[in-house]
C-alpha cells in the first residue's frame, strides 16, 4: 500500500507539473492555438480529477432528503408576510429578452414569447403554467442561460430561473455568501412565489447549490437533476485557484473570469464550430458584476464535500453529462449517480453547459424525467393496461 502510495505521490507530482506548464501555454497561446495545450490538459485533469474524488474522505454531512426537515411549513397565512421590503410576487414585470442579446448582434437568436420576470427575494425569469421545474445556473452566467429550457419546456410545466445572489439582476451579497446561504435565497424565492412541489435542476455551481436547497426542501422536491456537476469539495490547488482569481476580478474586472472560464465552459466541438454561442457565452458572463462573481469563487472554494450525502438523497435523480466538458469528467459523474440510491446517468453531446450546447437532448431529457418524477406518465400508462 506505501509503495502504491509514493508511486501514485510521484506521479501527480509528474502530472500536476506538466498540467502547470500546459496551463501556462494556454495562457501564453492566441486562441484557436491554445486549444492544442488544453487538449492535452484535459485528460491530466480528469485523471487529478478521478483520483481526488476516490481519494475522498467522508465528512459528517447533512441529510439530504432522506428524513425531511421536522420544520414543518406553517399554513400558508401564518407564514412570514412577503417581505415588504421587496416588489410584491404577483406585481410581476415583462422582460423583453425576445429577439435581444446583451451584446445587441444583429444575428441574435429570436424567440417567439417574452417571459415573465419576478423580483422576490431573487430576480426570476419564470415562463409557463404547470408542474415547477426550478433552475439554477453554472457559474459565472446568470439566468439567462436557461432561455431554451424557458421556451421549449414552458408549454408543460411552469419554468422558473432564478439568478442567484451576485448575478445577473439579483441583489450582489456584501459579504462572500456561502453556498448555504445561495440556496436559502432561493427557498424563500420558492415561498414568495408559492411553488411547493418542484423538480430541480443544477447545473455546475446551480448543482452545488442544489444539494443544500435539496436538504431545506425534503420530500418537496420530486426529482433532482444533477448536470455537469460534482458532489465533491475543492481540491487545495483548486481552492487557491479560486481565490486568485476572485482576486483578480475584484481587480482588473469581469473579462478576467470570461477569458478564463470560456474555454472551460464550453466543449472544444463548441469552441471550434459554434462563434455564435461562445459570442452569446461571454456576453452572459460580461452581464455579471466583478463583486458577485468574487463573491461566489469564494463561496465554491469554501463549499463542504457532499459525497457522503449522496446515498442518503430520497428522489429520484438524473445526472446529466456532457461527453466533452473538461470540468467535470464524465467518470466523475458516474461515481457521483453510483452512490446515489435512485439515480441514472445520461451523456450527452456538449462540454460542460450542455443545456446550451446539446438544448434539444437536455429539454428531452428534462421533460421525461419532470413527467416521471410528477407521475404525469401514470394515467396514460393506467390507460394502457387497462385496454391490455
Ligand atoms: C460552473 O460551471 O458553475 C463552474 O465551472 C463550477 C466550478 O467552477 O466548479
């Protein structure tokens, strides 16, 4: 086991170093040629990547929804008063995002409906009437990366995005905000807005934020959607990374974190064929402010692991990958659904925002698993046996 030990040590130390020295290529190389060194990274970081989440050591975490909280939910008229302070949930106001893109190209993506958009505790694009399905974003985007969830589900169920605190049009936090805190945000979102049963979708840091909401929610939550994310904490380096480059957002600006997330968040089929969504990309990631996005590195770097939970989390749950999201591996992934009790993996075409890279699988996708986990399949399939 020693020997094991000091050979796999000196291996990472081989790794960690030629991943430096690529990473620094990446750095110095114009953009397409960076791609050669990232190429080559990635499969150095899955490996890191692999071998932090096996290496993992179990840490007293919450329940996940196994028991759910005792804190019953007061009736309705007894709850807290929607805070006054905030617009009232039913005073909604239109966003006109059809047809605009934050950066104005002419060749802007054009959809047909306009969706409603809340102020509670946090700004929420919510579209169409039925089951909720809730969505929280990857980071550093906002919202607005959910528009072809918020058109191509809303004829089903009612969509709802919230940005989270520090992006988009919520409120920035003062203070570096724990993931907890995120998710507490959006719980009493959900109470303004009266939505009390949900699918949830987390994709990336929306996925880090889930697992904390999932533990306030309980049994409210019907079915749990995992895309491109991890349940596991940072790793040291990984940590230091954050903080750097909180640092230098807070400093030089915003563009700091477009420069450096852009060839991560998107698959290289992405980032070779598509201008248009790398455009539409960054333009998301520019509509944030410099002290959000510190704000929420931060709060990633600081975030508890969450694998030991995973076997406790009571719903059904789908984890969604993409085939070439460098973030977080595919194998990664199905560690992660194979300690969840009630859990299936699908892969899919797409790097790591795959709800934009592959929207037509993800919507599939999201749209069976929402009528599955709402039991919208049953009566049709009570139907059919009963003409069998
Ligand atoms: C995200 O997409 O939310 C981020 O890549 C998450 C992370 O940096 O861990």
């Amino acid at each position: 086991m020693k020997v094991w030990t000091t050979a796999w040590g000196v291996a990472r130390f081989g790794i960690e170093v030629s991943r430096d020295v690529l990473r620094f290529g990446e750095r110095l190389a114009p953009w397409p040629l960076s791609l050669v060194p990232r190429t080559l990274r990635l499969p150095l970081d899955g490996i890191i990547g692999l071998a932090g989440t096996l290496t993992t050591q179990p840490a007293p975490v919450p329940d996940l929804g196994a028991n759910p909280p005792e804190r019953a939910r007061p009736p309705r008229a007894e709850r807290t008063p929607a805070r006054e302070r905030r617009t009232p949930p039913d005073e909604h106001r239109t966003a006109t995002i059809a047809g605009a893109r934050s950066d104005g190209a002419a060749d802007a993506p054009v959809y047909d409906r306009e969706f409603r958009a809340r102020n509670a505790p946090l700004y929420v694009r919510d579209a169409g009437k039925g089951p909720a399905i809730v969505l929280l974003h990857a980071f550093p985007l906002n919202s607005r990366m959910w528009e072809p969830q918020l058109v191509g589900l809303a004829d089903r169920f009612r969509v709802l995005a919230p940005d989270l605190a520090g992006f988009g049009l919520s409120w920035v936090p003062t203070t570096a905000s724990s993931l907890a805190e995120q998710a507490a945000a959006v719980d009493h979102t959900l109470e303004d807005l009266a939505i009390d049963e949900l699918v949830l979708v987390g994709l990336s840091m929306g996925g880090y934020v889930a697992f904390p909401l999932l533990e306030r929610l309980g049994a409210r939550v019907r079915g749990l959607v995992l895309a491109s994310t991890r349940a596991g904490a940072d790793t040291e380096e990984a940590v230091e990374e954050r903080h750097r480059l909180a640092a230098q957002v807070e400093r030089d600006g915003v563009e700091v974190a477009a420069d450096e997330m852009l060839p991560k968040l998107l698959g290289s089929s992405t980032l070779l064929d598509r201008p248009d969504l790398v455009d539409h990309v960054h333009a998301m990631v520019l509509e944030n402010k410099a002290s959000g996005i510190a704000s929420a590195l931060r709060a990633m770097a600081a975030r508890p692991d969450m694998t030991p939970a995973l076997e406790r989390i009571a719903c059904p749950v789908l984890v969604i990958a993409g085939e070439e999201d460098a973030v977080i591996p595919t194998p990664t992934a199905r560690l992660m659904a194979g300690r969840i009790p009630d859990a299936r993996v699908e892969v899919v075409r797409g790097g790591h925002l795959v709800n934009l890279e592959a929207p037509d699988d993800f919507n599939r996708l999201i749209e069976e698993f929402a009528r599955q986990s709402f039991e919208l399949e049953r009566p049709r399939r009570r139907a059919r046996a009963a003409r069998a």
